[in-house]
C-alpha cells in the first residue's frame, strides 16, 4: 500500500533537492532541479519529492492531508547556517567608527575591545535576558529561511561562564523551533584574567572546560580560534586532541587573517570544517582535500571587515574541498541572522554559481555539521525542512537582494515561518 500524505507541497516551480550528498567539484553545480514538482510529507520526513504527477501518485491522501499551493514559485531545502555565534549579551555598533578609522580587528581586540567587551557584557547578563536577545536572533534567522543553527559558546571564557553558555543552547532548543547544534569555543580568546598567561588558559581549557562540557554532554563540536594573537597552531593543536580524547569532534577558526596553518591542522586532527580561510595556503588547499574537511566561508565577515580580501572559493571547489557559507553571525565582525542575505554577496564575492551556493548552504552545510544523512537535502527519508521562496527560480535569490524573499518556512513538516505573499 501506497504511504500516507500527512501534507503535500504542490504545484511547485522549481523544486531543487540538493540531493545525492556532499557535493565537491562539478557536483556543486548540481541542485537537483525539478520543474513542475512537489512535495510529499509524513512523520516530518520526506515521503516522496520530485515531479508532480509522480510524487501524487506515489502516495495516498484524504480530507486530513495538508495541501499548500506553492503557487509556480521555487521550493529549497531549509537554509543550515553551520557557523554562528548567536549567544551573547549586547552590541558593537560602537567599533564601527574605530574600523572606519582604519584600526584592525586584532588592534580592537588587543586594546579590550572585541570579542572581550562582549565577554564582559555576558557575563554581567542574567539568563533570561541572555535567552531573549538570543530567541529574537533565532527568528530573524527563521524569518529568512534559516531552519537549523550551529551556536557556538565563547563569551564566557570561564568554566562557569562557558557551561553556563551551553547549558542556554540546550534550553533554546527546546523552547523555540530552529533546530540548534551546540559547538564548545572556549578556546575563542585569552581573557582579560589571563592576558599574560595564555598557556594557563590554554590547561584550563583542555583540563577542565573540555571534561566538564563532555560529561554533561552539552556540545557535539569543539572549536579553536587559530590566528595570530590569539591562540598558536600549538596550542589549537592541544586544544583540538584535548576534545577528541572526550568525544568531541574538532572545528577551527582557520587562516582569517593571515595563513596561520591553520587548514594543515584542521585536516591533521581530521577536523569536521575549517572555517575562514580568507588566506589559506595552495598546502593547506590540498590538505583539507585529501581529509574530506569542509570548508566554510564566511563572505559576511570579509565584507563587513572591508579587507577588500575573500577566501578562494573556486580554488578550494576545483581542487576537490566540500564548501560551505554560513553567515558568521556575531556582535562585532558580521552583526546579521539572515543567511538569505549572502546569497547575492557569496556569488559577486565568492565567485560561485547560485547553484553552488544553494548546495553549500544546505546539504555541505548540514555535512559541516554531521548531520548530511538526516537534513540539508529535500529525499525521501530526510528531515522534512524546506522553505518556499517568493521566486521563480534558483537565480532570483541571487539576483534581487537586500529584500526578504521567504514566502513560508516548514520544520520537520510543520509551517513555523510565514512571509510574505507570493508573485512569482
């Protein structure tokens, strides 16, 4: 017998599934494109996803099943931003006449500014108002087609703080419907109490953060900032061997701001992503080939930093390396939730194909996050988030920017997110 519709998203323009898993090289340009098609949903998974007629003859419905009009527009998988690091107190919209001044992101953070002004606003915010400035960031990620977020902690930058943060993740998740992957940061600056000591924090964090956020099982990933001033390819290496000894996969903040080696130690301790890379060697090219480590981008922060300097996309999708976009959404670097929002800019910038990029925000950015096999694709059996676009087509994103484009957003098969009406 024929499976049971609970919903069916019909009459759908273009419908790209991102199907077929990790895409590297070629693969990339490939989103799975289907005219005329649609949707079939039960249990908030995929029953069935491609061409109409196939589709509404694959499945039974009734009077109970859903039928939403998708009206000719273009149906995607659910935007994954797979690198944030939404949870913190407060803004930064001061620093931005410092940048127009021409000081640096690593003079602002030299002289306490930075990611330790927002350390010390985190710690001084209660929970609550934590979790509401976080909850209202969440929204307008969900507002703009985004269904799954990492969130990394990093502005506590003390046992306590660092667990407090995680522990916040987890009750997000469960008292708003973006669905949320924790990252372990502590290793996101030296504070200000150690300054001149970054090796002791350094022990403090393999010895006691790592342990500590293991047990309690709060995060899947642990993540090192690897740049010059900040945290050496020798102590990102303890940091990231640390994790793994306790069941934490490694991430690193890889070669932002010069080439640290920080991709050659990402692709060393078989590293999920290396993120940044605006300056990564042709050697550290090859490694994260060699070690299926995903790349990813961060067009937002380059841009919002002005260096002018963006990480070389087509090098890393012609030597082999998965890619991935995600927003960077922070206080000081990237202040945006909309991953939407750099679709325009990752093609202009990044030199990629809105094909390339869809893929790199979905089913890349799910595999930078180990969930490829569950969500980031629109197949029979994955996880039931998609979002309908008010667009015809998959290079209408790419080409009218600066609006919201999102006509309704669906979470494990439930609508959560409406925009506005369709005119496709």
């Amino acid at each position: 017998m024929q499976p049971y519709a609970e919903m069916v998203v019909h009459n759908i323009g273009v419908l790209a599934t991102c199907a077929g898993g990790i895409k590297k090289g070629r693969d990339m340009l490939d989103a799975g494109l289907v005219e005329g098609a649609a949707v079939a949903v039960s249990g908030g998974r995929i029953l069935a996803a491609g061409r109409e007629d196939e589709v509404k003859g694959a499945v039974r419905t009734d009077g109970r099943t859903k039928f939403i009009d998708a009206m000719g527009c273009l149906v995607t998988p659910g935007l994954v931003d797979c690198h944030t690091h939404m949870l913190h107190a407060g803004s930064r919209e001061k620093e931005l006449a410092w940048k127009l001044e021409g000081k640096s992101y690593l003079e602002i953070l030299s002289a306490g500014g930075g990611i330790l002004s927002t350390v010390r606003e985190t710690r001084r915010a209660g929970d609550e108002i934590l979790l509401m400035q976080t909850k209202k960031r969440l929204a307008r990620a969900l507002a703009h087609g985004t269904t799954t977020v990492e969130i990394k902690s990093g502005y506590g930058l003390s046992v306590e703080e660092e667990l407090r943060a995680l522990r916040l993740v987890r009750r997000l998740q469960r008292e708003q419907p973006v669905e949320l992957v924790p990252t372990f940061l502590g290793a996101h600056a030296v504070p200000e109490e150690c300054k001149n000591e970054p090796d002791r924090y350094v022990d403090l964090v393999c010895r006691e953060m790592i342990p500590r956020v293991a047990r309690e099982k709060l995060a899947l990933f642990n993540d090192v900032f690897c740049e010059e001033g900040v945290f050496t390819v020798d102590q990102s290496r303890s940091i990231l061997q640390a994790g793994l000894a306790h069941g934490l996969r490694p991430k690193i903040h890889a070669d932002e701001m010069a080439g640290s080696g920080g991709a050659e130690l990402a692709a060393e301790v078989g590293a999920v992503s290396a993120d940044h890379l605006l300056h990564v060697s042709p050697r550290g090219v090859r490694a994260l080939a060699a070690s299926g480590t995903v790349a990813v981008l961060l067009p937002g922060t380059a841009y919002y930093l002005a260096s002018g300097h963006y990480a070389p996309a087509r090098a890393l999708i012609e030597a082999g390396v998965p890619v991935a976009v995600a927003s960077d959404a922070n206080p000081g670097s990237c202040p945006t939730e909309a991953l939407q929002s750099l679709f325009n800019m990752a093609c202009l910038y990044l030199r990629l194909r809105p094909a390339e990029v869809l893929n790199a925000m979905t089913v890349n950015a799910a595999a930078a996050l180990g969930l490829v096999g569950r969500l980031g694709s629109l197949e029979p059996g994955r996880q039931a988030d998609l979002v309908i676009w008010d667009a015809p087509n998959l290079d209408y994103p790419a080409y009218h920017f600066g609006v919201n484009l999102v006509r309704q957003v669906i979470k494990t098969g439930q609508i959560i997110g409406r925009g506005e009406e369709c005119a496709c």
